[in-house]
C-alpha cells in the first residue's frame, strides 16, 4: 500500500542534499512524520497546504518502515499512517509536483 507525503519546496530540498530528514516543523511538533493514505490525500492538502504552490507529492511502500510504522487516530478517528523514524531518501519509491490550479492541488496519478 502506498502512503504519501506532502513536502514544500525547501524540505524536499534538504531530504534530497542529506538523504533524511525528521520532517517538518509539525512533523518535529508532533515526534513523528504525517503521511496520508491515498483517500486523505486531498483533505490533508486542503487543510493544512491550503494555497501553497510549489509543493511536492512524496510515496513511499508502507510495508518499507516496517514497525516504525503506525496507524493513529486523527481527524475524526479516522486511522492516518505516522513515520516514527526519519524520512530516508532512500525510502522515497516516487515523486511529483503537487501544482495549485485555481486554487486547488491538482494530484498526479500515481
């Protein structure tokens, strides 16, 4: 199953130049990194990227984080997948601009 990561510019940047990262400022908030499940995709874009352009669409193989994996109560209970581990490059099985059009992100197929 894959899961998906919404990154800006600037932190797709720095998981690229150091191969890891511990996520962004929520994901540091929080003690793990957010990804979303094909289905919160949209929801998790308008609610917390609402009008940012210039973002970056990140999956990864949930079976890759193995243990370091779970499956939390958010939004309304509903089960979200969080990294308790860094984010690895490595990790990454694809990627894509997440582009703003007409204010709304528009997804990539995946």
């Amino acid at each position: 199953m894959l899961i998906y990561k919404i990154l800006r510019a600037p932190e797709w940047a720095e998981l690229r130049e150091r191969g890891e990262t511990a996520g962004a400022p929520v994901d540091l908030a929080d003690g793990f990194i957010h990804f979303s499940t094909s289905g919160q995709m949209a929801e998790t874009a308008a609610r917390h990227f609402a009008g940012e352009d210039g973002l970056i669409l990140a999956w990864a193989e949930a079976a890759t984080f193995g243990p370091a994996l779970k499956w939390e109560a958010s939004r309304g209970g509903a089960l979200f997948p969080h990294l308790h581990a860094p984010l690895r490059l490595a990790d990454i099985a694809g990627h894509a601009p997440l582009p703003l059009v007409d204010g709304v992100h528009r997804f990539p197929e995946v």
